[in-house]
C-alpha cells in the first residue's frame, strides 16, 4: 500500500475554506469512500479476484461535490494532498457513509435545509463529522461492512430511512408527490462499484493505492469517533480531514488526531535460513501460513514486542531483531512494522489458543507446499508477503 509521491502539504490544511477552493480548481480529483469501502468504476470490482488486472478509483467533478457537502453537512471531506507537475493535481476524498437514502425523512429535510441556507453557507459546515458506524443498510438496498471483522462498531441509523417520498394510501392520483431525483452522491452508491482496500491495493498503481490507503484510514476513523473521547461532547471534523475538533468550549475545543495501533510482524530464519511459518486459529483458510505478528503493549518498544510474541506463540526464542519496513494497515487502524529475526532455539511449542501450527520450512519445501495446495501465501497487499518473498529470493 505505497504512499507514491503525493505532497501531504500539512500546512495547509489549516486555511480558511481549503475543501470549497480546491473543489473549484479543475486539476483537483474527487474520490469516494463509504462504510470502509472505495469507489471503482462499475464493472471493476468483479476484477478483485483476478491476477494481472488493473483497477482505478472512480472520480467525480469537484464543483458538483461542493454543492453536494452543502446539502449534505454529515459528508466528511478529506484533503489527502497533491502533486507537483505541471497539472498540479489535487486529491480529495469524500466519505459518503452517512448520505441518506433517496425518499427517507432525512433526505427530504437534508433538502430542505439545503435550499434554505445555501445562500452564502460556508464550507466549514460541509466538513462537520459523521460516518457510519456499523453494517447499515445503506442507499438503495445495499449492504456495507467496514472493518476487518465484518462491521464497524457504532451502530448508526443514518442511511435507514423507512419513510417513502408520499403517501401510498391516497387514492388520487394527483395529491401524490413524485420522489425527488436522488442527488449525485446517492447515485454515486449504484453508478460505482465499491472495493475494500485488500481488493483494491494489489490491481492499483503506487499513487492510487496511497490515496485509497489514506481515505479509508480516515473515514473509518471519522464514523467510529463521533464523540470526544475526553469529555464526551460531539466532535466536528478539523484541519481539512486529518483532525477533530471537540465542540465543548468549557474543554477549551481541543483538537484530536486519529488514533493508530502500532503492531510488529516479525520473519523468523534461524541457522539453516528455514523460515518459520504459522497458521492462525482465527484463519478461515486452512491452508493459509505467515509470519509471527502481534500489537506492541503499552510501554513496550517494538524489539520487544517480536520477542514477546514468538516466545508466546511458537516458544521460539529470538537473538537479533532487524527492521525491515512498515505498512499501515486501516483495519481499523494498525500500522505494521516488519522485522527479520534470528532464533536462537528451534523446537515449537504452539500456545494452542492463538496459533494452531507452526513449522520451519526451506525454501524448496515452500515451494512445494505452494504449488501442492498445502500451503497458500499471505495475500498481495500485505506486507507479511513481502517478507516471504525478501526470504524466498523471489517473487510469488
């Protein structure tokens, strides 16, 4: 999930009407998130299970967005960056979770209000903090699932609007009020096709998969922290996206920053260069192994935690822990942080609970298991296959 070459230009997003200026300039690209998932065009998210295809983020023209966030105050919109260039592109990432369904109470009024005080409304309303917070049924019928473990964690009835747009039991034809049109952003629900990030980073290039990484980080956060933490007031959306902005005066309206969980993956070799490879209880694939991985304690540091968590999973014992790289990981949160390790023991003992089996392995037993069936690798967005592939000496 590369971060490409976007320019996050930090200081910036404390300027005065940033969302509305940008959404105006023609080089900025709009991109659309909801309930954890990417926008694609339609038809690409039955490439998702395919080799050797390539997927894009579907785009909307910024002008038309800025009138949608004044109509829809609960949209979240996130500046992510832009590029350098002669075009000069700017990206902005717009989460639509809590859009109302075309014909509910909440969409007639959301409407309603819009036409009343789109005169001269400012941009800051249009990023106030929402998003949907569990698996809702959203615009349309359509079913969403956020997270990692198949819902998000605030239940929320934005999108579930039971009111139609008129009274079916009136017989005359002519007191019955058409449906209004839906907006642009609830067609956006049945126009595009929407991908989660593990579908969506393997078929993408660097740039993109860096966009869609960043926009579904921070949406997911925005839906599941609506209020403070601190004192427990609602929470506007700050700093273009990136922060939020307690509303309670009294706790002097401190600003708060998305929350990320560090975790270590660790590749463990030891003298012969086997690879240790686990299989976790939690796996649905029977057939699928990777490398030991856990979340750092509090007040652990990161050398530490791979120890920790080989010794408790596989009784292995580690020497020399070596950093490798990092990846964040929206699921909801996580940011992995890879090492490679050398055991200085050999013989496992599983814990049972967590891990289910682990063995050591060469590389042409590897390969063998793989091309057997036996053995299935870590998918092609993750960074723990990346490590089996920094180990096997080639790619997989």
């Amino acid at each position: 999930m590369a971060q490409g070459d976007i320019d996050y230009q930090v200081d910036r997003r404390s300027e005065p009407g940033l969302i509305d200026e940008l959404l105006q300039d023609a080089n900025t690209k709009v991109i659309l998130t909801r309930g954890g998932y990417i926008a694609v065009p339609r038809g690409q998210g039955d490439l998702v299970d395919y080799e050797n295809v390539k997927m894009r983020l579907a785009t909307l023209p910024g002008g038309y967005v800025s009138a949608e966030l004044k109509r829809y105050p609960q949209a979240v919109a996130m500046f992510l960056g832009s590029y350098g260039g002669v075009r000069g592109e700017s990206v902005i990432a717009v989460d639509i979770s809590r859009v109302p369904e075309p014909g509910s109470t909440a969409s007639n009024t959301a409407a309603q209000a819009s036409s009343e005080s789109s005169a001269g409304c400012d941009m800051p309303s249009a990023q106030s903090s929402g998003g949907k917070t569990g698996a809702i049924t959203g615009v349309l019928g359509t079913q969403d699932y956020g997270t990692v473990d198949g819902a998000l964690s605030v239940p929320d009835s934005a999108g579930q609007g039971a009111d139609d747009a008129f009274d079916e039991s009136v017989d005359l034809q002519d007191s019955k009020k058409p449906a209004p049109k839906p907006t642009l952003l609830q067609q956006a629900v049945t126009r595009f096709d929407w991908v989660d990030l593990r579908g969506f980073a393997p078929h993408a290039n660097a740039r993109e998969a860096g966009q869609a990484t960043s926009a579904i980080t921070l949406s997911i956060w925005h839906s599941r922290q609506r209020f403070c933490p601190t004192c427990g007031a609602p929470v506007e959306t700050a700093l273009a996206g990136w922060a939020q902005r307690c509303s309670n005066a009294a706790d002097r309206n401190r600003i708060l920053f998305p929350r990320v969980e560090p975790a270590v993956i660790t590749a463990i070799v030891d003298g012969q260069d086997r690879l240790l490879l686990q299989h976790n209880a939690a796996w649905k694939d029977e057939r699928l192994y990777s490398v030991s991985a856990g979340f750092v304690e509090a007040g652990e540091n990161l050398e530490h935690a791979c120890r920790r968590e080989a010794l408790e999973e596989t009784g292995i014992k580690l020497g020399e822990v070596r950093y490798l790289g990092s990846q964040p990981w929206p699921f909801p949160a996580s940011l992995m942080m890879a090492f490679k390790a050398h055991a200085i023991t050999t013989d496992v003992h599983v814990d049972g609970e967590e891990t289910k089996i682990a063995r050591w392995v060469t590389r042409d037993e590897y390969t063998a298991e793989l091309i057997s069936g036996r053995m299935a690798a870590p998918g092609r967005a993750t960074i723990a296959r990346y490590m089996i592939e920094e180990w096997l000496g080639r790619e997989l």
